[in-house]
C-alpha cells in the first residue's frame, strides 16, 4: 500500500461549532441519498448527542453535491454541530478516509470517532452503546448489529442470507470485525496505523475495512462487539434479486482470497490460498445444503459454493467491482 494524498474541501460547518469541546466524533459517508442522508442525520439527533460530540459528513460525489447541500441545511437548524466536506476522489475508501483525517485534523482532544453509512438508521442508544462496551471491554475498535431492513418489507425473509447476517450475538470481545458501517474506532488506533487508513485499491470492491482490521490486530488491537448498539440499514428490492446476492457472494469470496494473499505473500501464501479455495469448494455442496435445510432457501443454499468460486475467480484477476456502479449496488 503507497501513501495517498487526500484531496478535500470544506463545504460547510455549524456556526456555533467548538473544536475544543469535541471527543467523539460521528462520521457520515454519503453518495447521492440526500434524502436518507437527512433520515441518518435525524436518527444521530435523535440519540441526544452531547455538546462533546460533533459529525463530519463526507460527500463524494464532488460534480453533484446533493449530499452536501442537504447536510449543510441540516446543520443550520440542528442542535448537533458539524463539519461538511467534500471528498473529491471517488471511492468508498477515499470517502472514509477524508472523513477520519479531518477529524483528527479539526478536533485536537478526540477520543474516539464512530461511522455509520447514509443508508442506515442509528438505533436508540446506538453510540452511547458503543462507547460503553469501548469502557468495559477495553477493545480498541467495537462494532454493532447493522439490521438489514427491506424498503418492500415482503422481501425481509432475505435477512436469514448470510451476505445480511451480523457476525456476532453477543456482548463482549470478539476476534476480529468485519464491516465499517457501524463501528467505534479508538484514537490510538488512528494514531499508530499508517496512512492511507483504508487502502484505496479497495475502493470500488469493498473489504478494505476487511484489511484495515486485519493490519490493525497485526499491531496488536483489540476488537469488541455491541449487540445493543445496532443501526437499521435500508435496502433496496434489488438486494433480494439473484442476480444481485450472487455477486455479492462471489465478491466475498474474492475479497477472502486478497486478504488470505496479503497475510502471507508470495508463492508459499499463493499456493496455500488456492489449496484453501479447492478445499472450501469440496465441501461447499454439504455446508451448502445443510444451510439451505436451516433457511427453507435453495438460492441461500448456494452461498458457500459462490463464496469458493469467487476465490478460484479470483486467482485470475476476476473480481465484481460491486461499487463501480453505485446505483446498481
């Protein structure tokens, strides 16, 4: 991974805004919801957020800026205080990573910074949630539930779909975490780990918060998991479509693959993978149809075998770039 420079400007900030004054900071990706945006930001007020807690909401849609505009409106009336950037450089791993460093940039006694994406509503309690298990378990980063909801609510049986289903159930330290959408990131994390946060090869397929954790329990951080700090993400009806939960199958498998690779380099670490990714199809066909007994679906069923293909597709250079096209994500 080579050094990134972030390009970013400002579009707006709360008058009333004290720098001083903040240790937690929220931050809010955003690309062309505006609408839901203002649901996101409605449920971060909702929470009652402190006068020691601030939002950056990251917009990386640079030629359109809707996002921008109706957080920079949302800010003029709201009693939560914030800072609105733009995020020129396309990509999810560009989005966050602007985010954390103008956060750290503008807040110099920061603690902790959270994420939760424009397409999820935070739940009640949801921050103060993580912070909590943060105090008690002394992980480093805490991640959450993030509930798939159907906007076509006779689609929500698709929940049981394991591209849908949180890692984890219970309260307490876990091994690792998974997913940026609804997470706690302590300062020294930020601190230590080298920049570019997220690496932007990672940008229009997804997992780069996959290898963020990753080098991140390599230096020695510890991980937690809220279950009570859970936000509600709204999908829309073509997540239930096979067309759709196929590659995002195949995409996970792929992703496996890289970061299996990245662990251990070369030949030796190429080599093991592919053993890995036969030995995974092997077994696929029984792990498949014992989850597709579990959850009445054969099309569920079939997620294992997609996730071993996706990692053979991967040896030759095959991977869905998911995030490519956002709007048929």
């Amino acid at each position: 991974m080579t050094p990134d420079r972030i390009f970013i400007t400002e579009h707006a900030r709360s008058r009333a805004l004290k720098p001083e004054a903040i240790r937690v900071v929220v931050t809010l990706p955003t690309f062309r919801r505006p609408d839901h945006l203002i649901t996101t930001l409605d449920s971060l007020q909702a929470q009652g957020l402190g006068p020691d807690t601030a939002v950056v909401i990251m917009d990386n849609d640079a030629e359109g800026l809707e996002g921008a505009m109706a957080a920079a409106d949302w800010l003029e009336t709201s009693s939560v205080k914030g800072i609105v950037i733009v995020a020129h450089q396309r990509g999810n791993c560009h989005a966050y990573n602007a985010g954390w460093e103008t956060a750290l940039a503008e807040f110099p006694k920061l603690t902790h910074i959270a994420v939760i994406d424009d397409d999820e509503i935070a739940g009640p309690g949801w921050l103060s949630g993580l912070l909590t298990t943060a105090r008690k378990t002394g992980a480093d980063l805490v991640g959450g539930p993030q509930i798939p909801v159907f906007a076509d609510k006779s689609l929500n049986g698709w929940r049981r779909h394991p591209v849908f289903t949180p890692h984890y159930t219970v309260t307490g330290p876990v091994p690792i975490l998974y997913s940026s959408g609804n997470v706690l990131i302590s300062r020294s994390v930020l601190d230590m780990m080298p920049r570019p946060y997220l690496d932007p090869a990672f940008n229009f397929i997804g997992g780069g918060d996959s290898d963020f954790y990753r080098r991140a329990k390599a230096r020695g951080f510890g991980f937690g998991w809220s279950a009570d700090a859970a936000v509600m993400e709204t999908l829309p009806s073509r997540r239930a479509e096979f067309s759709w939960l196929n590659a995002r199958s195949l995409r996970n498998g792929a992703i496996s693959s890289i970061l299996e690779k990245r662990q251990r380099p070369g030949i030796p670490g190429r080599v093991r993978t592919i053993v890995k990714s036969l030995a995974l199809l092997a077994a696929a066909p029984w792990r498949g149809l014992r989850l597709g007994v579990q959850t009445g679906s054969a099309v569920i069923g079939l997620y294992h075998i997609q996730v071993a293909l996706g990692r053979l597709m991967e040896e030759f250079g095959m991977v869905n770039e998911q995030y490519r096209n956002p709007e048929s994500n």
